[in-house]
C-alpha cells in the first residue's frame, strides 16, 4: 500500500473515533440522567420519612414547609423505642422470619439441586411449574387458606388462626417457588465435573450437595435467604388476615393497627415506626448486595 492510500485512511478512522467518542460521551450523560431521576424519586420518600419522623404533631398539622423540620424532636423515637407493643411487632418479625428463612433454604436448596443436577423423567416440567405457581398472587390465596385453616381448627381442635406460627405455614408458599427457581439457575450453571467426580470417589448425593454444591454456590443461597428474610419481613396481607390479637402481630400490621386510630393518623410515630422496620433489611442488603446481585444473575441467565 502506498504512502498516499494510507495518509488517505488516516482521516476517516479519526473521524471515525470522535464519533465513537462522541457517542459514548452522550450515552453516559443520558444513563447519569436517568440514575440522578431514578435516586430522586427512590430517596424522596425515605428522606419524606425522616424528616416527618423528626417533627411533633403539632409542626406536621401547621401549614409549614413540609419539606423542612423547624423543632426538631426525637419524641417520636423515644416512644416508639419504649414502647412494649412495638417491641413486641419487633419481636414477632423477627423470630417469624428467621424460621421462615430456615424453613424455605431446607426445602428450596434440596429441591434445586434434585430438580438441576438429578436428571428425572418431567423434572423440567417440575421446574417451571415451580416458578409458576410464584406467579398466583396472594390476593388470591388468602381466602382460600383461611377457609382450610378455619376447617383444620373445627376438626383437630388446633388453633391456627389468630396465631403467630400461622404465618410459618403460609410465608412458604410465597418464598419456596422463587428461592427453588434461584437455587436451580445457580446449580444448573456450576460445571457437571464436579459432581461427577464426587460420585466416581464414592460420594452420595447428599454429600455432594452438602460438601460441594453448597460451598460453591454459596452466592446463590446469599441471595436466596436475602429473598426469604425480606418477603418475610415486609409481608402485610397475610398477617392482617391471619391475626388479630395485638400480642400477635408482627411489625407491619401492628405499626398500622395501633397507630391509626380511627380516622386519626399519628403521622410522626407512623413514619417513625417504618423507618425502623425498614433497618433490619437495608442493613443485610447493605453488607450483602454483592452476594445478592450475583445470586439473582445466575438465577436469571442459566439453567
């Protein structure tokens, strides 16, 4: 090639890089204006919360800057904090998702690997029909369940309704489906070497599972318990229906139920009440969003 063709070429693959430069430039301005809308509108109510938190009754009825606390009074908090009920919801959240989580990973994780790495006739029948019945939203299952745990008590003479360890029955339906379909994409995606070599040196299927998948796909079980815990702890029909004494309710219900009297909404202990409710999930997410993130990528793209 000539000197002549080659100062020719020089030219266009300028222009051709500028314009590639230009366009990255332009795709990043629109992607920081979406992200800089899309914290605005995730962050304004948070940060409505807090400042409605901070205020008396008193400043959040008078016609003020809404936006702004002018005495600000940690009142709220304190009452909230002493107060026996609210401990109470806290309590019952918390022991009721910690035995939901455990419930779910105890069915969910062996369910996975059956249904990933145990080849079977229908299984990937079995599979979605898992994920499926995530779909059927609890609107339409409550009324149903209530009838059958209302029967359940007539006949065994066994109170469910009304009862906290109800909800360890039903949160299940909820979180099973989803964390079985995780589990499988992220089982499906670890490489069959190495549970074939686990069976060639003897190993069950059990001890694969426990002393090789698990360890491996640890991620994916992150982001799963992640999954369980926060549906668990932030589920209000369920628990509206299910219950009704106030020593048996759990947070979100009993927030609502005890703060709303009437058509009187003490709106500085509401507020107060949800942003602690909300600590305990932001807290996890905050320390495992890596975990989460990669657990829920391999869910979505394998198996």
């Amino acid at each position: 090639m000539s000197t002549a063709t080659i100062d020719k070429a020089a030219p266009t693959r300028k222009v051709k890089y500028g314009s590639m430069s230009r366009d990255r430039t332009w795709a990043l301005r629109w992607s920081y204006f979406f992200l800089a809308l899309f914290a605005m509108f995730s962050l304004l109510p948070p940060l409505y919360m807090l400042i409605t938190s901070l205020k008396s009754s008193a400043e959040i009825s008078a016609a003020t800057n809404p936006w702004w606390v002018f005495h600000p009074t940690l009142s709220n908090y304190i009452e909230i904090l002493t107060s026996n009920q609210f401990l109470r919801f806290f309590w019952n959240s918390a022991m009721v998702s910690i035995f939901v989580v455990t419930i779910t990973m105890l069915i969910s994780v062996p369910a996975a690997f059956a249904l990933a790495r145990m080849r079977f006739w229908g299984s990937a029948t079995l599979a979605t029909g898992v994920f499926l019945t995530y779909l059927i939203p609890e609107t339409l299952l409550f009324l149903p369940l209530f009838k059958m745990f209302a029967a359940f008590g007539e006949f065994t003479g066994i109170p469910l309704i009304n009862r906290w360890y109800v909800l360890l029955i039903v949160y299940p339906t909820l979180t099973v489906p989803f964390c079985t379909w995780i589990m499988i994409g992220y089982f499906a995606s670890i490489p069959k070497e190495l549970d074939e070599a686990a069976v060639i040196d003897g190993a069950s299927w059990f001890q694969t599972l426990t002393r090789i998948f698990i360890p491996v796909a640890f991620p994916g079980i992150i982001a799963a318990t992640i999954f369980a815990f926060t549906v668990s702890w932030a589920q209000f029909l369920y628990p509206l229906v299910f219950t009704t004494s106030i020593d048996q309710l759990v947070l979100p219900v009993g927030i609502i139920t005890t703060l709303i009297k009437g058509d009187v909404f003490n709106w500085g202990q509401i507020m107060t009440g949800a942003l602690l409710g909300a600590a305990p999930p932001l807290i996890i997410y905050a320390f495992l969003m890596d975990y989460y993130i990669a657990g829920l990528t391999a869910g979505a793209t394998k198996g």
